[in-house]
C-alpha cells in the first residue's frame, strides 16, 4: 500500500508539471476568452491566463492549463507556430525551475541566421537533436530578424549535441554560429580586450567629416566601415565609430590618434564599449568618484572655468572644472570641481570653503544628487529637533527662581534662552510655565518675548509698559520682593519643528531664502546692529542645513558673525582673489 501511495504522488506530480503550458508571442489584444477557445479544441482546458502590467496592458504571454497531460501534448504539436491575430504563438511546456533560465542550462545561442528564418524555421532546423521546451529568433520593432536568436532544450545533452553537430552548418548560404549560452558577465570574464576591431572616437570638430576621418584612420590599415554620427538636422555629434579589418590595426589606431590634435580640438580614441559595459564602468566611476567631486557657489560673475581650476590646483590634481552657465553663456555663480582621489578633496573643503573670492565668501562641500539633496533637507526640516548632534548646549539653572538686579534678568538662564537651544518649557527640568510678559516691582522694566520667541530679549522701555508686582493675578513672591516665579500654559515650540519648518521644507528656494532671512536677522543684530544686514546676506549664501544649525547654535553663531565681521573689515575684504 505504502509502494503504491507512492507511485500515485509521483504520477501526480507529473502529471501536474506536464499539463501547464506557456503561451508566448501573443498579440496585445488577445484576450483570455479568446485564447480558451483556441485551445478547448484539443481537450478539457481548466484554466487560462494571460499575464498584465500595471496597467492591465497584456504582456504578450499567457498560461494554459489542461487537466490532461496527453491534451497538453496535442497542444504543443498542434497549435505550435499557430497564427492567431497576425502573430504566430509559441506553446511549450511551462517550466517553473527557474534555476535552468538563470543558470542558462539547455540554452543555445545561434546566429548568422538568414532573413527569412522565422521561429518555426528555427524550430525545424534544431528540433532532430533533442525536444526543444523554445526557440525564439530575435526582431526588431517592425518584425524584421535581426540575424540571430535562442534555442532552449529540455536537457544539457541536447543543447550539447545542436552545438557540435550544427555550428558552421551552412543555412541558406550564410554559416552558422552555433554555441552555448553565456550570460553577459561570463562573456565579459572570457573576452580578450586586447583584441577589438571596432574604435570609437570623440570630441571631434563640428567641420569634422568622413572623409577627415577616413583619412586620419586609414594610415593605420583597411577600414571595413565608418560612420558618423549626426542628428536629425544633418549636424554632426562630435563622435563617430571606425570599424578595422584585423584588430592590429585597430589598436594601432588608438595608440597613435588618442590624444592628438585636430582643429583645436583634442582627440578621445579607445576601443568601443557596449552600452552595457560603459553604464557598469560609469556607475563603478561614481561610486568611487562621489566624495572627490564638489559643488562650489557664490561664485563671482568674473570667475570662469580657467580661474575656477587655478583657484583650486594648488590644493591638488584636479581632473575636472564645470562653471554652470545660463542659455546666454553667463554664470549662474555654481559650478562642480572634481580631484583625483577623496582626500585631496577633504583639503579643498577645509581650505576653501568660506574663503573670500573677489569679495564673495565662497561655499565648497560634497555634491549631492538633486534628489538626494532634497530628500536630506525635506527630513532635516520635518524632524522635531532640527539641532546638529554635535553640539551640545551649555549647561543651565533651572529657571524657578532668579534674582533681579536693576530689573535685568541674566539671559544665559533665562527659559527663553533655553528655548532657543531647542528645549520645550516642557522638557526643561524643574521649569514652571512662563508668561509671556515679565512685570517687576517697583515700576521697572518688563522682559517680553518678540514675535516667533527666538529673537532674543527685547527690554521694553519703562513708558511702554509697567504694572505693579502685587497686582499681577499669577505672580508668586517667594523669599524678597526680588524673587518670582510666574506660571502661564504657553508652550514654547522648539524651531525646525512645526507649521514654520513645513511651510520651509515645501517652499521654493527664494521663499525659503525669505525665511530663513526673517529668523536670522533678529539673531544676527542682537550681536552686530549696524552691519546685520550685510551679515546676514553673507550667511545665507551657506548650505540651509548650516544656517538652521546656526539658528539653533547662538555658540556658532556669534562665531560665524565674528568671522564675517573681521572679513568685512579688512582693508583688501574686497579685492578679491
């Protein structure tokens, strides 16, 4: 009974492999109803799908599944190269192991094919060797072969055979190239470099034609073809491709040409690359090339790109300079510089940045990606503490109770004070709530908080505004007339956090220039008055990530405005460079 329960699942399982079918080649438009009355002619279907993307668009192949095997067999012999639609389908036995197609086990690469092979010709011609699971012969958008295509058996052994039995077969007069698969790495891994036939060259002039070309290249050898490429207009792209008969000429050409001289322009000549190898080797460059390119702004209008690279050669080799310009040639004030490894690029940071070129303190860091850009100052400025881990506020009395002196209330232990390095009235231990107003005793001077809370102290006058100690509701004397604590539910709300930090996050970069101005202003007049203005254009030339860590940190700030200040006031700050 065990022996015979085990036969049965067995058969079961093959009998399951060998009823699913795939259905392939099939036209758009197809639809299931249409394809489950195709193949109910040869016996009992019990389901059928045809496979969609996204947008339920069809994707050109379909299942079908009979509840027989022998049905699924007639299908194939069948409806195999059946034209439904104007397309001739392709029906094979599905086969969910996908180990065989990554693996490429059972596969045949052939080529050199004939125009009139189809996928039933190809079929045909491999079929005597072994029972082909698909033979597909690969076109172009209009149909056309495009002279070559696959041929995948159900068994290395009669993939192995086609290949010894078929390659170098003469079919309707053309030899055929008949060999295993090889997936694009091992052909890379197996292919010698060294021998290629085919060149590319670029940077070439715009009066550059081929006849120049064929000129310049035949003194190495017989060209079989050359063209040049052009766009729709007739007008040259500057690059073109020379096809060599023996690759000994070929890479002759390259040693001798790359490099030169032609009409002031300055020849590239290498081997030509598949677009497969150069976007493998451009995505290996930038990765290793991320941290040694920069981005420089608020740059002069008189700066180009020959005094870009001299302002920044003594710090190292410097393989690359790219000034920005707007459509009429002018500067945008931006543009990227790129050195040969990342440390010499970590100088240039230190060295350059902020320094002052012809008047204009220059910002040097790290380029970014636009959108990776974006993505960092969208989660900067939508994070409820935008405070730079590195800095640590000095610590502070709690503000319970302060001793006034003349009516002044020291502010490195003022609540407020707090509040501008980031703390809620909430998270400050030991803080009661606050009222807005502050009145003292003795008709002295009130403390009140400006608009927004983070501007500072505004010490009102004593005309503007007096009230006496005993007849304020919520004051509590504790100790002498100068003790007090005054309690109110106002919360302060830490800055980077909030409507303000969304609203700045989703603005446009003038409006968030506009912004950040409106807090940094304040700030930047509390410790230069008569100069705040030109400070803080200064300022805002930074990254907005340094500028909100500047508001945040009064310690960087006073720092930062003291460098300016001494910039500002050199004899030769606006000589420039």
């Amino acid at each position: 009974m065990a022996a015979e329960s085990s036969n049965s699942s067995s058969d079961s399982v093959t009998e399951t492999i060998t009823t699913a079918l795939h259905v392939g080649n099939l036209d758009t438009s197809v639809t299931e109803e249409e394809l489950l009355r195709l193949f109910e002619q040869i016996g009992d279907v019990d389901s059928v799908k045809i496979c969609m993307d996204d947008h339920h668009s069809s994707l050109g192949y379909g299942y079908v599944n009979f509840n027989l095997s022998h049905h699924a067999a007639n299908a194939i012999e069948e409806l195999n190269f059946t034209l439904l639609k104007e397309k001739r389908i392709r029906v094979s036995y599905s086969n969910r192991d996908t180990r065989a197609r990554k693996t490429g086990a059972g596969n045949v690469f052939v080529k050199n094919l004939d125009e009139i092979v189809d996928d039933e010709m190809l079929h045909s011609i491999f079929s005597p060797f072994g029972t082909i699971a698909s033979a597909k012969v690969k076109t172009d958008k209009s149909g056309k072969s495009r002279g070559y295509g696959f041929v995948q058996y159900t068994t290395e052994e009669s993939a192995r055979f086609a290949v010894d039995l078929l390659n170098g077969t003469l079919i309707h007069k053309l030899n055929l190239y008949v060999a295993p698969f090889m997936s694009k790495e091992e052909r890379d891994q197996a292919a010698d470099k060294s021998k290629f036939t085919n060149v590319f060259v670029k940077n070439l002039s715009e009066s550059t034609n081929e006849e120049d070309l064929k000129t310049a290249f035949g003194e190495y050898g017989p060209i079989t073809s050359l063209v040049l490429i052009q766009d729709d207009d007739g007008k040259s792209k500057c690059f073109g491709f020379v096809n060599f008969e023996k690759f000994e000429d070929a890479a002759k050409s390259v040693e001798g040409l790359n490099g030169k001289v032609f009409d002031d322009k300055e020849w590239y000549v290498g081997r030509a690359q598949k677009k497969w190898e150069r976007e493998r080797e451009l995505k290996v460059q930038k990765s290793k090339s991320s941290a040694s390119n920069l981005y420089v702004k608020n740059l002069d209008d008189r700066i180009n790109e020959e005094m870009l690279k001299l302002l920044f050669s003594p710090i190292g080799c410097v393989k690359s300079c790219k000034l920005m310009c707007d459509q009429r040639g002018i500067s945008k004030g931006c543009g990227f510089v790129t050195f040969s490894n990342n440390q010499e690029a970590s100088n240039a940071i230190s060295k350059m940045n902020g320094k002052m070129v012809h008047g204009k303190p220059i910002y040097v860091a790290i380029a970014e990606k636009k959108d990776d850009r974006k993505t960092r100052l969208q989660s900067l400025f939508n994070s409820p503490r935008a405070i730079s881990p590195t800095f640590s506020p000095p610590p502070m009395t709690p503000f319970v109770r302060q001793n006034i002196v003349n009516g002044y209330v020291p502010p490195a232990i003022h609540p407020l004070a707090m509040a501008r390095f980031g703390y809620s009235q909430q998270l400050i231990p030991g803080l009661r709530p606050f009222a807005t107003t502050y009145p003292f005793a003795n008709g002295l001077s009130n403390i009140t908080r400006p608009v927004g809370g983070y501007s500072g102290f505004n010490y009102m006058q004593p005309n503007q505004f007096r009230a006496p100690m005993m007849n304020h509701p919520q004051m509590f004397i504790r100790g002498n007339m100068n003790q007090y604590v005054v309690p109110n539910t106002e919360v302060c709300t830490p800055r980077g956090s909030g409507n303000w930090a969304s609203s700045l996050a989703n603005s446009s970069p003038n409006t968030q220039r506009k912004m950040l101005g409106e807090k940094l202003l304040p700030l930047v007049k509390e410790l230069e008055h008569e100069m705040a203005s030109k400070v803080t254009s200064m300022i805002l030339d930074m990254d907005h990530a340094d500028i909100l860590h500047l508001i945040e940190s009064p310690q960087s700030l006073e720092a930062k405005v003291a460098e300016a200040m001494r910039l500002l006031t050199k004899p030769d700050s606006t000589t420039g460079v």
